[in-house]
C-alpha cells in the first residue's frame, strides 16, 4: 500500500521517530514512500525497507514541528 493510503488512516507516520537500521536510533523522518532521512545524516530510498519501518511500528515519540522544520532537507 501507498504512503499515502496509510497516511489516511494513520496521519502520525510523517512525524513519528522511526528506527533507523543505519545507525540504529530511532531518528528517522519518512518523508515519502521511497525517501526517510535521520537526524544523524542516514538516508533511505528502499521503499521495500520504508514499508516494513511503518508496517512494524517500529517508532519511539515523534518530532516536533521545529525539528521538522529545521533539521531536514
């Protein structure tokens, strides 16, 4: 399922603080289907990989709208 399919029944998954398999804290911003970025310069574009990040659950907390903001691209 899209992204954006999941993003009507659960709206949180664009601010939530996803587990980053790269550098394994839970830093990562998924901003589309086929692009997550971490707080800590980590990227992903595995879509595959970004499907099963949402689809686990696999978050603690969620950022703010300053971190959103200001500590991505």
């Amino acid at each position: 399922m899209a992204l954006w399919q999941k993003g009507l029944n659960d709206p949180d998954i664009v601010i939530r603080r996803y587990y980053c398999p790269q550098c394994g804290k839970y830093s990562l911003h998924i901003k589309y289907e086929s692009f997550a970025e971490c707080e800590n310069g980590c990227f992903l574009t595995d879509s595959e990989e970004i499907d099963n990040l949402i689809d686990q659950k696999n978050f603690e907390g969620v950022f703010t709208k300053d971190e959103l903001q200001y500590n991505f691209i």
